[in-house]
C-alpha cells in the first residue's frame, strides 16, 4: 500500500494538498493490522493463515460475511481470482464477529510494540484520536460502502484505539471515493494500475504480482489505453494520460476532503501534527515504503 508524492506537474488547490497529506499521516497507522507481523500473528490465532486474510478479512469484516463478488466491487483493483479463493476460505473457519475483534487487538498488540507505552498513553495520541473521530463522524455513507461500514462501528474507548478506528474509516471513505473517481473518468481496474505505474507511483513488477493479473490483462489494459491516447509506445502517459491521472487524483482528494473541511483548518493542522510523527515511526520501524509530508499551508 504504498503513500506516493502528487503526480500533478501544475499545483494542486490547497484542500486537496491538505487532505493528501492528512491521508498520508494516517494511513500508516491504519495500517498496522496488515503490514504488521504482530497483527499477522492475532489472524493466525483466529485461523487465518493466507498471507491475504489480515487484507481480505481485515477489510471486508464490517461489511459482513459477503461473497466474493461484493468484495471485487468495493476493492476494485484485484483480479476476482483472489477473492473467490480467499473469501471462503475466511469464512469457513470465523465470522465477521470473531474478525472485528481480532482487528482491534492486532491493531493494539502492533501499536503498542511499535509505539511503546509513552506515545500510547500521550496527550498528542488522545488529541489526535479525539480530531480524528470528530473528522471520521462527518464522513457520510452515500455512494461509501467501505466507509460507511465502518462508521457504523463502535469507537473504542482507548485512545490509540479510537484513533487506529477513526483512521480506518477515514481511508476507507477515500479509498470508495477514490474508486468512484475511477469509474467517472473511465479507468477499469487493471487500467488504473497501469496509469498509476506509468505516472512513476507504482512498479510494474510489484504492483502486477500484488493484485495477480496476468501480463496478458496487463498488456490488453495498456492497448485499450493507447487506443484511447492515453498511453505512448514507450508506456509513459502522454499529456492527455497525464490530464486524465492528474484528474483522478484531484477529484479522489476532493472527494476526501469533507472530513477535514469539517473540523476546519487549524484542527485539521493540529491532528496532522499530532499524527505525523507517530505514523513516521511506524514507517521506520516496518521499514514501509511511505511518503509523509509535511501540512501545507499555502
């Protein structure tokens, strides 16, 4: 899940800069429950050994015991292979129930590993947690399936817990507007991928393997995009390709930007501030390929 610099060569309208960089602070904190083996560890306790399950079930538990095909359509860019051998395998040995509360301690036993008890128990954490759910009760469920399952959830009562559930909600209700962006400009799944390679975000090599779509789909994807323009023969975008990624971008973070216009400016810098140092630890310390800046102001 790698956190890349804008791709837009012309500068980006301050809100959407903002919420770029506030998805950036939080998005390694989310993160914990699927990057982090001590979270790895709480799925193998409940019977989930694919490398996968933490992602699948992780992500797909508020939503319920779905089928494979509902998965694909909230997660987007994946081959449906994988969910139709992942999913039921899930399901076979735990239930949604069993999996929210495993969320919960993973994110605990992996944040208090990597934090130590002094940032857990902070008064910046608490700060953070407390902005964080007022940012994470404005985000509205329409047309968010992802985000609206889990602001549906309970916030818990510890503060490094409140903020892991905040900062999940928050990057699910991107991630459906991300997807939603997607569609409106008319990339598939495999297409986005190779727009977002091609714009230097992604490696082929990784990104491919990541989400097991074939070099066939791969090399189908970049002629339906030269057919379109979009894509040279050197597979770099073109200008209009570089339009077209500048615009997904653009419109996802506008699409994310509701939350933090909520809580307003100086809120919103301050739950940056508190956020970014503990998200750059667990940076460091996972060694994870991510991008944190700093909260622009002008």
């Amino acid at each position: 899940m790698p956190v890349t610099t804008d791709q837009a060569v012309s500068p980006r309208p301050l809100a959407l800069r903002r919420a770029r960089a506030l998805r950036d602070a939080l998005e390694p904190y989310h993160a914990v429950i699927i990057l982090a083996p001590q979270a790895t560890e709480v799925f193998r306790e409940i019977g989930l050994t694919s490398a996968w399950a933490p992602y699948y079930a992780g992500r797909i538990a508020p939503l319920g015991a779905v089928r494979p095909a509902v998965v694909d359509a909230v997660f987007y860019h994946f081959n449906p292979r994988m969910a139709a051998r992942e999913i039921p395998q899930i399901w076979a040995v735990t239930t949604p129930e069993v999996v929210l509360a495993a969320r919960l301690v993973a994110a605990d036993r992996a944040l208090r590993d990597l934090l130590g008890d002094r940032l857990i128990g902070s008064d910046a954490l608490a700060d953070a947690a407390a902005l964080a759910a007022r940012a994470a009760a404005a985000c509205t469920g329409y047309g968010r399936p992802l985000g609206a399952a889990n602001s549906a959830l309970p916030l818990p009562a510890e503060p490094h817990l409140a903020l892991w559930q905040a900062a999940t909600t928050l990057r699910e209700y991107r991630g459906d507007g991300h997807h939603e962006a997607l569609l409106h400009l008319g990339l598939d799944p495999v297409e986005a991928l190779v727009t977002i390679t091609a714009a230097g975000g992604e490696r082929r090599a990784s990104i491919q393997a990541r989400r097991e779509w074939s070099d066939t789909d791969w090399e189908a994807a970049e002629q339906r995009l030269a057919a379109r323009g979009l894509l040279a023969a050197d597979g770099t975008l073109t200008p209009e390709g570089r339009t077209l990624r500048e615009e997904v971008e653009d419109a996802t973070d506008r699409l994310a930007a509701a939350p933090w216009q909520a809580i307003g400016t100086d809120d919103a810098r301050r739950l940056h501030e508190a956020a970014a140092p503990l998200g750059r630890r667990i940076v460091e310390r996972l060694g994870l390929p991510f991008t944190l800046g700093d909260f622009p102001v002008e």
